[in-house]
C-alpha cells in the first residue's frame, strides 16, 4: 500500500495505530471502569425504585473518584499467609489477559492494534487464563473459604468455556475467518450477524455471564455467600484490581458481542467518516454493558449445583446442536446462509418455549417428592 | 542472523532431559506427573520446529502436535484421577510408599 | 531487526530451561506447578517465533489453561503433612544423574548439527493448512482422539467417584 488510510505513510501507520488502540484500550479499562462503576449503582438503584449516589457531585457523578480515593487509602492487611508471592501476583494474572484482550478488538476500519489471523482464538485463550489467576487467589489465601470459593469459581469459568467457544466456532463456520477485523468485515450495512445466528448470540451471552462472574452466576464472588470467595483476604487497591479486571472483561465481552454479532464499527456515515466507527462501535459495547448490569439487578442468582446443571445439561447440548445443524446446512446450502438463519432462529424459538414447560414439568417433580416425604 | 534450527532442537533435548530426571528423581507423584508434562512439550517444540522449517512440503508436525494436546489433557485428567483415589486409601502421595504391589 | 529475534530466543531459552529446572527441584509443589505454566508460556512463545500462532494459541489454552489447573486442584487435594522428606529417591539420584547428563549433553551438541534457519519455509502462518490437514488427511486419528477424550472423562468421574454405600 502506498498511501495509507487516512494518508499516512504506511511504515508510520503500523506503530502509530499499534500505540492508538493500545491507548484506546487502557482509556476504555480505566474510563470504563470509572463509568461502570458509576452506572452499575445508578442503574441498579433506579430498577430497585431508589436513588443512588447523588451527593458527590452533581447526580453523584463523582462518587467513583471518592471510592477509588477510599480505596487507595485503606490499610493494606496481609494476614499471615501461605505464600506472599503468590498472593501478590494472584490480582496482576487476572488482570493482565483481560487488558491484552483489547489488541484485537476492532475499533473502526484501520483502527485496530493488530490483525491476527487467529484474533478469535487469540481471545479465547486469553479468557482461559484468568481461571489461574483465581485459582491462586483462592489458595494462597490460607483461608478455608477462600480456598472453595477460588475451586468453585474456577470450575465455573472451565465448564463455561466450552458453549462459549461451541458459539463462537458457529459464528466462524458461517463467515469463514478467524480475524476479528474479517469478521467486523463481513457485515455490511443491515446485515449483521444477529440476524443469522441469533441462538449463538443467546448462547454466548449466557456463557459470557457466566464467565465474567456476574449476576446470576456470581457465586463465588457474591457479598452473602461464602464471606466473599476467594477475594476476601484482599482489601484496597488489590481488591480494586479485581474488580477492575472484571468491569475491563465485561467490557471485553461486550466487544465481542458487538464485533460478532452487530457489526463492530458499521453504522450510519461509517463509509465517509471512518473514525465514526469508534463512536458506533463504543454505543454498541456500552449498550451491551448496560444489559449486563439490567441482568444484574434483575434475577436471582443460582446457586453452584443449578449453574452447573444449566451448563453440562442445557447450554453444552444446545450449542452443540447448533453447530452440528449449522455445519450440515451450510455444507447443503453453499451459497447462501438463508437455510441457517431459519435453522437458527426456529431453534432459539423452540429453545424459549421449552422453557416454562420444562420447568413446569420439574416444579411438579418437585411438589410430588415433597408431598411424599412428608406423607 | 536468524536463529538456527538446531537452537530450537537443542533447547527441546534439555527441556526433554529435566523431565526425565524430574520423573525418575521425585518422590511426589504430582510432581512426577509435572514432569511428563515437560517432556510432552519439549516433544511438541522439536516437532513444531522440523514441522515449520520444512512447511513447504509438510505440515504433518503440527497436526502431530494437536494429537499430542488431545492426549496429555486425557492423560493428566486420568492419571489424576489414579492419584486421588490412590491418595483415599492411604493419606500419602509418595511413590515410595505406594508399594503394596511390590514383591 | 533479526537481533530482536536472536534476542527474543535467548530470553525464551532461560525461561524454559530456568523454570523447567525450577520444576524439578523446588521445595513445595505449588512452586513447582506454577513454574510449569511458566515452562509452558515460554514454549508458546518459541511457537510464535517459528511462525506457528495457531498451535502456540492451543498450547497457552489447554496447558496454562485447563492442565495446569487440573493440576492445582491435584495438588490442593492431596495435602501431605510438611513433614521434612528429602526430595529424591534415597538410592536413585545417582543414577539418574549418570543416565540423564551425559545423554543430555551428547543429543544438545549433536542438534547444533542442523545449521538452517528455523521458520525459513512457509512464512503464512499455519493456520489453513493445518486446518486442511487435520480435517482432510488426518480425519480418522481426529475421531479417534475425540472417543479416547470421551473414554478419559468417564474413566476420571468413575475413578473420583466416592462409593456411596
């Protein structure tokens, strides 16, 4: 390419874009966080029908800098532990895949901190390390409770790894390549990916949650259970970490929804403006972050044995029929992805109805064997 | 001067090695299994190696390589599992005191 | 620009060898199971260097992600009473030594046999003809892998699984 995109002499570009999204990801981390942080409280408060922060700043706008200013201040308390280092290092291992995540997410044509052709991949893995890091976290507690809440967390964030890759391999069959610029490619316009493959989406969402530890699969880090998991022998800045590691893979989630599923950066005026894409493609991801935190404030949550039943029992069996189906349609159908998308849309159809009957069915269950053993 | 071949050979031999005193030198049976780990990866790294200097005419070493991921994640899982339930007869994981078939 | 290569390579090297020793040789086996992701990071990048992302993607997702946690819950199972146990076999060190040096030795000179550059074909990644390899040649022994990985997870719950009489 002789002339690169915005005009720019390519052997500048290659650096200079690597610097921008890396730029673009820490201020979406560390914003992000500030923002989410700000928005979880105001939105949950104002779906439980009350106020929320409103005294620091106007619309308590300012509440998040006033915690992290608490948080910076607190007395660093280090019981006496199994082993220092490993309680050290456990917060920088959980943070660290989730902020080499935003090399690969597509800002905007162009804008995107490096095209590797195994992007898709290259995240997975990433999300699959964050399971070490909690692991040592649990351990290196010396602390009973912090041991099984770190055990169980980690056998959640594996046993949801598996329908979310079953998803995002189905989504890959249908566009055929890995790169997340590709896939944010092959959606022009209206057609996004959504509209193909809309149980993928479902599905990926409901491991996503799952993966990130939030509502209703937060079990392990939840206030009322287990005196906190597996963080509760961390306090101040070690605890913030956690946490920003978690509002930061959130938002990496939310990326990738966007990117697979919505289209990355495509929105109106993208073509003339490229930059626009940035824009279009931050409304998307927060929109999905707002989703999470509607989630949250809305169900219950599950307790360790339902959320793994949901796991092996429902979302392995669903994922794995839709990839089988959509595998076997589009080796039927090769030129055109219609056949998938109703395959798609008549098995999420079918997924949502069983639902009540299916529960219906294991709430009778339930009421017979009490009504004997009480009997 | 880019790094020869037999760099990449050379550090899988010694990678090889260390496990192999790994497993024939500890007493924990953890340890050990750690050990066959080391070896499997120094395996996959001359594979990986040969399979990418010689790319133009074959790719069989890395696909050798994904079976070779395939069969150590099964390997630990069950050895594992031997040594938990070996751990719920006798509180010990020492090989050296795992012996009641010997003699 | 090919010393960053050179100097990416030594790097990795120490890693792996460092941690592989560290591996063998530490006090406690919760040191010795995160040096082994460590071993593990610094082998996927030596996968990198040779120009094969794919496989070195799969190497950090199933080995740091999924064995070395097998291997942490092995390990945070099977608590032993630290008890001062030497860490070798009483008799068998020294033979070990004297089987496992000398060996070592002769097989990492004869390697610098092999003069070529690393990586010096294929330059594309290996992504598609490894995919075309596994799917195409390679289907059967893929089948095969995927009933010995089903055989293992049964054989592993029924051996955990605790007799309830």
């Amino acid at each position: 390419m002789p002339v690169g995109p915005f005009g720019i002499d390519p052997t500048i570009w290659a650096p200079l874009r690597l610097v921008i999204a890396v730029l673009l990801g820490v201020a979406l981390v560390f914003n992000g966080a500030l923002a989410q942080i700000y928005l979880e409280r105001k939105i949950q408060a104002i779906i439980q029908d009350r106020l929320g922060p409103i005294h620091t700043g106007p619309w308590g706008l300012l509440q998040t800098f006033a915690d992290a200013i608490k948080l910076l201040g607190k007395e660093d308390i280090r019981a006496r532990l199994t082993d220092k280092w490993f309680f050290l290092a456990a917060p920088s291992i959980v943070f660290s895949p989730m902020l080499a995540s935003y090399v690969v997410i597509p800002f905007a044509p162009d804008i995107v901190g490096a095209d590797l052709s195994v992007g898709l991949l290259y995240l997975t893995t990433l999300g699959s390390m964050t399971v070490l890091g909690i692991v040592i976290a649990g351990w290196a507690s010396n602390n009973k409770y912090s041991l099984i809440g770190g055990l169980r967390s980690a056998g959640q964030l594996i046993s949801y790894e598996v329908p979310q890759i079953l998803s995002l391999v189905t989504v890959v069959l249908v566009v055929g390549t890995l790169s997340m610029v590709g896939i944010a490619e092959s959606q022009p316009g209206w057609q996004m990916n959504f509209l193909i493959l809309p149980l993928a989406f479902v599905t990926y969402f409901i491991a996503g949650l799952a993966e990130t530890n939030r509502n209703p699969f937060d079990l392990p880090e939840a206030e009322s259970e287990l005196v906190a998991g597996f963080l509760t022998e961390y306090s101040g800045m070690r605890w913030a970490i956690f946490f920003l590691a978690e509002y930061g893979e959130v938002t990496v989630v939310s990326a990738i929804v966007t990117t697979l599923w919505f289209g990355a950066w495509h929105g109106p005026f993208v073509e003339v403006f490229p930059l626009l894409g940035v824009l279009w493609f931050t409304l998307k991801t927060y929109f999905f972050v707002l989703v999470f935190m509607w989630i949250r404030a809305t169900l219950p949550r599950l307790r360790i044995d339902q959320l793994m039943s949901l796991c092996w029992k429902v979302l392995i069996p669903l994922t794995l029929a839709n990839l089988t189906i959509t595998a076997v349609l589009l080796l039927a159908f090769p030129t055109t992805v219609v056949p998938v998308a109703i395959a798609n849309w008549i098995l999420l159809a079918l997924f949502v109805l069983a639902l009540p009957y299916f529960q219906r069915r294991r709430l009778v269950a339930l009421r017979e064997r009490l009504r004997t053993a009480a009997a | 001067m880019a790094v020869p071949l037999g760099a990449f050979i050379a550090v899988s031999a010694v990678l090889f090695f260390i496990g192999t005193a790994g497993v024939l030198v500890r007493r924990n049976a953890v340890v050990i299994l750690m050990s066959v780990e080391l070896m499997l990866n120094a395996t996959n790294l001359a594979l990986v190696a040969f399979s990418r200097r010689f790319a133009s005419i074959d790719e069989r070493g890395s696909v050798f390589v994904v079976f070779i991921f395939v069969v150590a994640a099964a390997e630990v899982a069950v050895g594992l599992a031997i040594i938990l339930s070996a751990y719920r007869n006798r509180p010990t994981v020492d090989v050296d005191e795992i012996r009641q078939m010997k003699g | 620009m090919d010393i960053f290569g050179a100097a990416f390579f030594a790097l990795l090297t120490i890693g792996t060898i460092g941690a592989g020793v560290g591996v063998v040789l530490a006090n406690r086996i919760t040191t010795s199971a995160l040096l082994m992701a460590f071993t593990f990071l610094n082998v996927a990048g030596m996968f990198v260097l040779l120009g094969a992302e794919t496989v070195a993607m799969f190497q950090v997702l199933i080995y740091v992600g999924a064995i070395t946690v097998l291997i942490l819950y092995g390990v945070m199972f099977t608590p032993q009473s630290p008890r001062p146990y030497g860490l070798f076999f009483q008799t068998q060190k020294y033979w070990a030594a004297l089987f496992v040096v000398p060996i070592a030795i002769f097989v990492a000179v004869v390697a610098f046999e092999f003069r070529d550059s690393a990586a010096a074909g294929g330059s594309g990644g290996d992504l598609v003809p490894l995919a075309t390899s596994i799917f195409g040649d390679f289907a059967f022994p893929f089948e095969v892998a995927s009933v010995l990985l089903l055989a293992a997870m049964v054989g592993a719950i029924v051996l955990v699984k605790r007799d309830e009489e």
